[in-house]
C-alpha cells in the first residue's frame, strides 16, 4: 500500500468513526425524548411568541418547524402571538408616534386600527401560512374567522393604581371548546393578542398576558414563552451560569438575595402566577437558539428555565 493510500485509508476511517459517533449521539437523544414524548401525548402546550423572534426570519422558521414537531408527536401546541415592533413601523409608516404609559402601548381609534390590521389580521395570518408551508395544520382565530378571547377595558395597573391607556384590554374569558376542538383536530390555532369587549368592540391586549388567560383556560400542561433571553441566569455575563428549574419559594429567595432583579423580576412573577393557577410547567427559553423549544421539552437539561411548583 502507497503512502498515499495509507493516508486516504486513515482520513476515512476517522470520518467513519466521526459519522458514526454523530449517529449514536442523535439515537441517544431520541430515546431520551421517548420518554417525555410519551408522557406529554394529548397534552397542551401554549407557546408564547413575539418580541425579536418574530423579525428574525431563520429563528422564527425553526421556532415555527419546532410547533409542527410537537403536533405531529401527538402534543396540542396553540400558540398566542404579539407583535409589537411591526404594529410600531406600521404607525412610523402611518406618520403616528408609539406612546407608552407603564410599559403598555396606549391604544388610541387610529393605532386600534392599526394593531387590528397588523397583528390579528397579517401577522395572524402570515404565521398560520408559514406553519402550512412547514407541514403542519394551522388555523387563525382572529376577527375574520373565530375570535376566542373576551375581556374588558383595562383601567388599573398591577398595583391597582387607575390609568388610561385607551383601547387596551385584560382578558376575561376564553373560548375554550373552539380550541380545544381545532387541538383534537390535529391543528394548531393560532391566536393574537386582541379580544373583543361586551359590546363587541375591540382591545388591544398584552400578549404575555393573552398567553397567561389562554393557558390557564386550557388547564395547559406548559406555558412557553419565547423570549431573547436564554432563562434566568446568576449572571446575567455568564451563559453558563442558566438556571435550568425553579420552584417557588427558590425563585422567592433569589429575588430577595438580588440575584433575580430589574426587568427578570415581572417576568418571574409572571410565571409564578400561571403555575398557581394550576398550569404545571412554564418555560422560559431563547427564541434565537435553533430548536430551543424542543430541547427544552424533550431534554432533561433544556435550554431555558422551567418553573415548578414546590414539592408536596
């Protein structure tokens, strides 16, 4: 044998050796996943998508590619969306300014009008699209076909303090058996974050707390919410520093040691809420990380932060 031979004979051996490594790798992770794929069959899962994700083409595929994933393995994934950078360049182009009063888009008749058109109608629309170019089966629960969320004009904050913040609304009910029925179906609603009040009008409505109402009126199994931060950290400078589960009473005592604070902290308290309100997992996970939301489901490390109750 030449030299030559010798060498080609080496290099593909070692290429053998690596693509059989890589296969048992992915075999290794798809009978761990059997386990939890098996464990949340018919169960639901409300998935919480806006923020960056939905302007950043390649992440929001994967996201939507994960969605079908669950489908197809037998879970019932609904999704609620917002979209509130595409409502604020639809306003640019409109020549309106966005305002905000205590972190909530103050809703008037002009920017109603535009969140209705930019959210439930093409964002709605465009996600459903995209989730039957991937293979799944979606259908729009928005004002042109079957509106699911009622509600009422919202006029205090968290701390029961009054404010105006126009056509803004909180949710009130959900139409849980036009969902229910689409998940039993094998489709995947997907709804935006607009309800309809008592006399028929509509409201704008915060989408993590449309997410919240929704899996809480499903009696979901998880609440997602996709987000561009990887879950909660010790240190926000070190990635390998993600907190993979809390309970309540740990996220409590890392609140008050300062370890979760600033902005972490309403999205903590938010998750705490949904778990005690008998949803019993809710996520945490980046958007940005290619198939963060299967790995967070179907590995026992995940990519985000799990929320838990305490033991009994």
């Amino acid at each position: 044998m030449t030299l030559v031979a010798a060498e080609n004979l080496k290099f593909l051996t070692k290429k053998c050796e690596r693509m059989n490594n890589d296969a048992m790798t992915k075999a290794d992770i798809l009978v761990e996943a059997m386990g939890w794929i098996s464990m949340f069959r018919d169960k639901t899962t409300v998935v919480k998508l806006g923020g960056s994700v939905l302007d950043n083409p390649d992440a929001l595929r994967h996201l939507l590619l994960d969605v079908c994933f669950l489908s197809v393995v037998g879970m019932r994934p609904v999704i609620v969306h917002g979209g509130g950078k595409r409502i604020n360049l639809a306003m640019e182009e409109a020549g309106l300014e966005p305002k905000f009063v205590q972190g909530r888009r103050y809703t008037d008749q002009k920017t109603l009008e535009i969140v209705k058109r930019v959210l439930a109608e093409e964002t709605n629309q465009f996600l459903a699209d995209e989730l039957e170019k991937l293979g799944g089966r979606a259908m729009t629960l928005n004002f042109l076909s079957t509106p699911v969320l009622e509600g009422r004009k919202l006029t205090v904050n968290d701390n029961g303090q009054a404010m105006d913040l126009g056509f803004v609304g909180e949710v009130t009910s959900v139409d849980r058996l036009v969902i229910d029925n689409l998940c039993y179906a094998g489709q995947i609603p997907v709804i935006p974050s607009m309800c309809l009040d008592d006399q028929g009008g509509m409201l704008n409505v915060n989408a993590d707390s449309a997410a919240m109402a929704v899996a809480e009126a499903l009696n979901a199994e998880k609440l997602v919410f996709v987000s561009d931060i990887p879950g909660v950290m010790r240190d926000v400078n070190d990635p390998l520093s993600r907190i993979a589960s809390l309970t309540p009473s740990k996220a409590k005592l890392l609140m008050d040691e300062g370890v979760i604070n600033g902005g972490m902290i309403p999205k903590v308290e938010a998750c705490l809420r949904v778990l005690d309100r008998g949803v019993s997992k809710v996520h945490i996970v980046d958007g940005r990380v290619r198939h963060s939301l299967l790995l967070e489901i179907y590995t026992t490390e995940g990519t985000g932060t799990q929320f838990v109750s305490d033991p009994v």
